[in-house]
C-alpha cells in the first residue's frame, strides 16, 4: 500500500509539472528559493542566542545582564544601520570597486536580488551583519561602556563591515580580483575578531587580570553549562549561516557538500583542541575544547563549498591547533579577552580564508592550482584585516574622547549589571568575587 501511495504522488507531482507553464515553473522556483533562504536566515538569527549564551556563561554573574543587554542591542543597531547605510554600501553600485552608492534604506533597488525578493535577500545579509557586530561584546567584556558599546555597534554594521562585504561579496575590487570566501571567514569573522582586537587593546585588561610580572591571573567564567548550551547553539546555527550562503542556487550537491564540511571541520577543531590542552595541561579542558569546535566552524566557513570532507578534517584540525597558542599568544600581548573572540574569529577568519588557496579542488595549491589562488586569498585577507583595525582605532579613539570607552573601578569592580542596568541576573543570590 505505501509504495502504490508513492507511485501515485510521483505521477502526481509529474503531471502537475507538465501542465505548469514556464512562468508558473518560475514562480515555483522563487518560492521554493525564498523559503530556504527565510528558513536559513531564521538559523543565522538564532545564532545570536548562541553568542549571548557564550558570552554569559565565559564571563563572571555580576556581569551577565550586561552582556546580554550589548547582544540584543548590537543585534538590534545592526538591523537599523544596515537598513538605512550599510545594505547600499554592501551592495550599491559603485565604479572604483570600493564602496557601494545607491539604494539607501532600500529604495531604488530592483524586486529581485540573488533570485530572491530583495526584502528576503537583505534579511539574511542582515544576519551576517549582526553577527560580525556581536563577535566584538565577548573581547572587550565586563569593563566597557554601555553607551560607547552602541555607537561602536552602529557604526560597525552601518560602515565598517558593509565596506569590506562591499569588497568581496558586493562586486568590488577584491571580488574582480577573484578572492573567495563563500560564507564569511573574513567578511564576517575577520571583521569581527580584528575589530575585537583593537578593542580590547585599546580599552586595556580587566582588573586583575595580570599581575605585575606580565602573566594571566585566571578569572573563570561564571556558567560552563550555559557557554556549552550556547556553542552548540552556534554549531546548529553554522548550517544556516554557511549552507544558507547558496542562496537560490539550490544546487542540492553544493548543499550537502557545506553541510557536511561544516560538521566536521568542527569536530576535528574539538578533538584536536582536546589532544592537544591535555597534552599541555593535563586535563582535556572544557572551556577551551568549546572554543576549539567554533574555531573549525569559522575556518570552514571561507572554504566549506570548494574543498572535499578530507580536506575539511585537515582545516578544522589546524584550527584546533591554532585556538590553543591563539589564545596564549594573545595573553602574551597583554590583551584581555574573556572569551576568546580574537583567536576564534580573527585569526581562525584568516587561516579559514587562505585556506581556499590551499584546498580548492581545482585551483588549491595542493590540488595543482599553483599559488595565483592563495596570492588572491593572501592580498584580500591582509587588506581586510589592515583596514579593520586602522578604521576601528580611529572609531574607538574617537568614542574614548568622547564619551569614554571604559567604566569606572568602582563600577567594574562591583559589576556592570548594577552600574549599568540598575539589576542583577541572579536576584535573591549573594554573589562575591575576588577581582
């Protein structure tokens, strides 16, 4: 009985194709495109719950309303600065190849972009732009001001990451030049973890957090289970955020190959930070095996659609590798990031990225492609990173003397929930800390 149920479904299904005619067959397609990439970004969306969770759970109780406060609200300015600027500068018209032009709150673009409704095609962009603008909350933690935390929010989204999209994903000089990257190493994780970076280098470390001598005091997040609830938030999301970057191709082979690269980039980024953190400190530590899965999330996201699932492995593995001494690299610095943004995303976003040039299946270096590939990836990636930092700097510096990019001792010391929002997550709890 069920087959003969199948049998009549598929004639069925055939008939109804035959007598659609071609513009209903379009219409069809439209549809079926618009609904994976609504479904898509709705996964992408959902993402921001995980980087809340992260950020809550890596940082101390009397700060967590706080940064959760900063992850609705850099969520939120990135959808109004996108609207008005950042959409028409992504993907404006523009002759240089440098920065988009027309289409400013959306008005004077065709109904139609990337096969979807243009409303839908902004949508999930939108998304990406929240993304890159959240990444920076976890690095500079704890310690910065509320009101500098929304201007840097805005201009982020409305400015700084629509240039660079602009570059590579909206026609411009990089994308002439042919540089890759299919879901954002380094349009969104790049941008994100070098904005972090300067950051917190310029907004200086938390309280005790280093002691006289240079070395890293550790100050331990507050909620384990709730930073590993939000990571594997992130890892459901990441099949949003990379699969989804087919758009309305629905190449079903394309589709599957993401996903699956996607997966297991990031296992081999977990169980290589595991070996390698038990290793070095005898306990396979949890915090950090955590950052290891979304460091190979991050670097497959530039190659997850051009390489095969072997080659995958072998990139979320070097990302295992690279969170570890990331990470210490970055206390070395003396650059306080509760969180691990800077090694996770900012340098994972560019080994990501120049691993297109490596395991491209047909123009990677290991697949006989030569270096042309990898000299394009090499020149995109460093001229993001360069103008990230530059510009953030000059935006930071300007916040600083402006409104302050800091809060006071007493206010960090006592916790920003208080200082800053006039309430506690955890009410009807005493809460002491030694920092």
């Amino acid at each position: 009985m069920k087959r003969i149920f199948i049998i009549l479904m598929l004639l069925a299904f055939s008939f109804f194709s035959w007598a659609m005619t071609s513009t209903q067959i379009a219409n069809f397609e439209t549809a079926i495109n618009t609904i994976w990439v609504i479904f898509a970004s709705v996964l992408v969306f959902f993402m921001q719950a995980g980087f809340g969770m992260v950020e809550a759970g890596f940082i101390r109780a009397k700060n967590t309303c706080n940064i959760l406060t900063k992850n609705f609200l850099d969520f939120s300015m990135a959808s109004i600065g996108f609207f008005v600027f950042g959409f028409a500068i992504m993907f404006g018209a523009d002759k240089l190849g440098l920065i988009g032009s027309s289409g400013f709150l959306l008005r004077g673009l065709p109904s139609m972009m990337s096969g979807v409704p243009t409303f839908v095609f902004w949508l999930f962009q939108a998304m990406f732009c929240g993304a890159a603008a959240t990444i920076v909350a976890g690095a500079m933690a704890e310690r910065m001001n509320f009101k500098a935390y929304l201007v840097y929010s805005f201009l982020l989204s409305a400015f700084i990451y629509p240039i660079v999209g602009h570059w590579i994903w909206g026609g411009g000089w990089l994308a002439n030049m042919g540089m890759l990257d299919f879901a954002g190493s380094t349009v969104v994780h790049a941008t994100g973890g070098w904005a972090a970076f300067i950051g917190a280098y310029l907004l200086g470390p938390r309280i005790g957090k280093y002691n006289k001598y240079g070395d890293a005091n550790a100050i331990m997040g507050h909620n384990i289970p709730l930073a590993s609830l939000g990571v594997f938030i992130l890892w459901f999301g990441w099949f949003g955020f990379n699969a989804g970057s087919t758009l309305s191709g629905m190449d079903f082979s394309t589709i599957a190959l993401v996903a699956i690269n996607t997966n297991i980039a990031a296992a081999a980024g977990a169980l290589v930070t595991m070996i390698i953190v038990w290793w070095k400190f005898g306990k396979p530590d949890l915090s950090m095996i955590m950052n290891g899965a979304l460091a190979g999330l991050v670097a497959i996201t530039a190659p997850c659609a051009f390489v095969t699932p072997l080659s995958a492995i072998f990139i979320g593995s070097v990302a295992g590798l690279l969170i570890v001494y990331g990470v210490s690299f970055v206390d070395r610095l003396r650059v306080d990031d509760p969180v691990g943004a800077v090694a996770v995303h900012g340098m994972n976003g560019i080994w990501g990225t120049l691993a297109v040039g490596l395991f491209h299946t047909s123009k990677g270096l290991f697949y006989g492609g030569g270096l042309s590939q990898l000299l394009i990836q090499t020149i995109g990636v460093l001229s993001v990173v360069f103008f990230v930092i530059a510009s953030m700097y000059i935006v930071f510096k300007v916040i600083d003397i402006t409104i302050g990019l800091r809060v006071s001792r007493e206010e960090e010391l006592k916790g920003l929930d208080i200082g800053e929002h006039g309430m506690e997550s955890y009410a009807g709890f005493q809460i002491f800390s030694t920092h």
